[in-house]
C-alpha cells in the first residue's frame, strides 16, 4: 500500500506492518452454554470453557504455558490453569476496561508468542453475569478511585448505569444529524435475525421487526429495551499459538493479520463528556487507524464485521469510525444488509460475555464453520467494548 487509507477524517499514510502481523493465529474455540442461571461458579464455567478451547484445537492442558484475561475476572490464571490442569506459566496478563480488553487479550497472546514468552496462551473471560453481579445495574459500592470520581460528576444527575450513560452520547448523535431513535433498530434487527438461526443463542428462533424494536420500552431515552444488550452466565475461552504450530492442528488457523489498542484524547470509563464532539467513538478510530494501517487492507476488504453491540447506538458510530459509511450513515448502511454483521446475533442476540463470543464467531467465519456462514469469508473484523478504552482484530484465513 502506498497511498494510504482514510479514516476517521484522517490517512494512514503508509503501511506499517505490526510486529505480530500474521505470525500467530487463534488455534481452538470453545465456550460453556450460554444460560441466564449456570448454577456454577465462575471458575467453573472457566475452566470448562478452556478445556473446551483446548479439546477444538487438539492440544492438551500439559501444551499450555500462557494466560491471558480480563481485570474483572473472577477466576485468577493460576487457579484456572489448576482446575483445568495446565502446569507451568511463562505468561500471564491481564487488560483494564471491561469489554474493551475482549480483543486485547488475543493481542497479548500474540505478542507474548511472538517474542518467544510463550507457546501457546489461552485467552479466557467467564462470568455470571445474570445470576451473579448484573453489571447493568450500574454504580455500586467501590474503593475510592480515580476513575470513581470521574463517574462521580454525572451520578448526582441521575447518569447511574451504562445505559444512562451511553444515552448521553446517543441523544447528541440524534441531534447532530437529525435523526430519530428509530435508527438504532436496525442494529437490533440484524442481531436478531442471526440470533433467530443460531442455536447457540439465547434468543435463537425468536426474531424480532423495527415494530418490536419500537414497541420496547424505554430504558434512558433515547434507548428502548431493544438497544440493550443482554445479560449471560457462560464462559468463553480461545487459543492461541504461532500460525506456524497451527497449521499442524486439528483446524485452519485464523490468522491474526493485525491487533490493536486504543484509548482517545479526554478518554474516560463511559463518560467522555468534555471531549469537543461526543458524537463519535474517538477511541475505536484509533483502533481503526492502526488495523488498517498495519495491515494494509480497508473497508472494501473486510467479508464479515464482529462489532461490540452492549448498546446499538455505538455500533453505528464504530461503522463510522471504520469508514464503512459517513458520519450520521450508520442505521442507513446496517439497513442496507451490504456488510454481514454480527452474524452469530451478536451480544442483544447469543450472548453477553464482554466479546469474546463475538471472536469466537470470526473464528468460525474464517473456517468456514459458522452457522450463518458467509460464503468465502477470508477476513473478518472484530471489535471490543466502546465508551471505554477499547482494542480490535483483524482475523484472515491462511495464505
């Protein structure tokens, strides 16, 4: 690439090949069933999930000598290798921020594989989400912190929960471009439809019109029940390993062709209130500027997008960011059916476990395995939690 990519209002002016760039790829897949009662600890679900991912790639626990998951993460990497029965660990890590370190975790694996840390990692999240601590209930007790204080400034004023504040930046987003609430639909719409064909989902067989999406009731205007995303008990785990070794195991291997972090300018924990502009997700263009810097591709070759849905709207402005469409585009685009989107239903329609669900579904895509497979995917782009500093993959088939 020599000319650059434009993004965000901006150009990647050169290609700049990321230092994991298609040397790793995710091995195995699995997942614990997505339910709303487990009944399990999460270490439990945890550890099932990893020898599940483990199982699909056709390594044993002894293959295993990395760790990588989420800061909100019950079930530490050493109790978990122990309940899975994996031994030594020459990496472990952890990533801040909830769902925005869903595709960092893979990332760091891939680093960590990469400089020689380690052989094979295992990326996991497990938790109950719905039968255990609901985090849609927004601001509960906690340490003083500084990123309590800065959720402070909005609580006296009722900004008590994700939705009320993701609400925030939906209304400016309305007003900016003159739309209506209705255009958030789409994004529920299309989730629900894949959901509806994917057994694995908790709303499979259960599709839903722009009528439904309209009838919901309102959660903090202008978001309806609808635009929410669900609440899951479940597990999630992926292995990663040198594409090199992968080749070797029991699947083709999603290669992961470029990985990246981002956090923006004024960045806070969903409440970016005093940027200039909160119309956007200036933290997803950072990501979006280094996967189609790094990797050299755009747009118009991507197959499949994986966005992070905890809320419709922010799916929209991640089409936006990416360059798919022009600002104020997103609901017209997602109306266009031009772009599979979360073809697994997404987080509002198979489950809620901070994105890791969602790389599992590219994985699929890419093998060539999903159940709303799309024919000749070959690179798929996924997304991690928005409002928050945030990561994305861009996965490829090999070769």
């Amino acid at each position: 690439m020599t000319g650059g990519t434009a993004v965000n209002g901006g150009t990647v002016a050169a290609r700049r090949p990321a230092p994991i760039a298609c040397t790793a790829a995710i091995a195995g897949i699995g997942a614990t069933a997505f339910t709303k009662d487990s009944g399990r600890s999460e270490l439990a679900l945890a550890a099932e999930a990893v020898r599940a991912a483990l199982a699909d790639a056709g390594l044993g626990p002894r293959d295993v000598d990395g760790m990588v998951t989420f800061t909100m993460d019950t079930s530490p990497e050493i109790t978990v290798a122990q309940a899975a029965g994996i031994g030594e660990l020459t990496f472990f890590s952890r990533v801040h921020y909830g769902g925005g370190a869903a595709c960092a975790t893979v990332l760091q694996a891939a680093l960590a594989v990469a400089a020689g840390l380690a052989e094979v990692v295992v990326c996991y999240r497990a938790f109950n989400e719905r039968s255990g601590r609901r985090f849609g209930a927004g601001v509960q007790s906690r340490e003083p912190s500084a990123e309590g204080a800065a959720l402070g400034w909005g609580l006296p004023f009722g900004l008590l929960t994700p939705a009320s504040w993701v609400a925030m930046a939906a209304r400016r987003y309305l007003h900016t471009y003159g739309l209506e609430p209705e255009v958030f639909g789409h994004v529920a719409v299309t989730d629900r439809r894949h959901a509806a064909t994917n057994p694995a989902a908790y709303f499979h067989g259960r599709p839903i019109t722009l009528a439904d999406h309209g009838a919901s009731r309102w959660i903090a205007e202008p978001l309806r029940l609808l635009d929410c995303c669900q609440e899951t008990d479940g597990g999630q785990a992926l292995v990663v390993t040198s594409t090199e070794r992968a080749r070797t195991l029991a699947h083709p291997p999603a290669v992961i062709v470029a990985a990246a972090q981002g956090a923006g300018r004024a960045q806070e924990q969903m409440t970016s209130y005093y940027r200039d502009d909160i119309d956007g997700l200036p933290e997803m263009g950072v990501v979006a500027r280094q996967l189609w810097g790094s990797s050299g591709l755009g747009p118009a070759d991507i197959d499949v997008a994986v966005l992070y849905d905890h809320f419709t709207p922010y799916v929209l402005m991640q089409l936006e960011e990416f360059g798919f469409c022009g600002r104020g585009e997103g609901g017209a685009f997602v109306a266009s059916d031009v772009l599979p989107l979360n073809t697994h239903g997404g987080q509002l329609g198979e489950a809620y476990l901070h994105g890791m669900n969602g790389i599992a579904e590219a994985v699929r895509q890419v093998r060539g395995t999903a159940v709303n497979q799309v024919p000749g995917a070959a690179r798929v782009l996924v997304t991690a939690g928005t409002g928050v500093p945030t990561s994305g993959l861009l996965l490829g088939a090999d070769g």
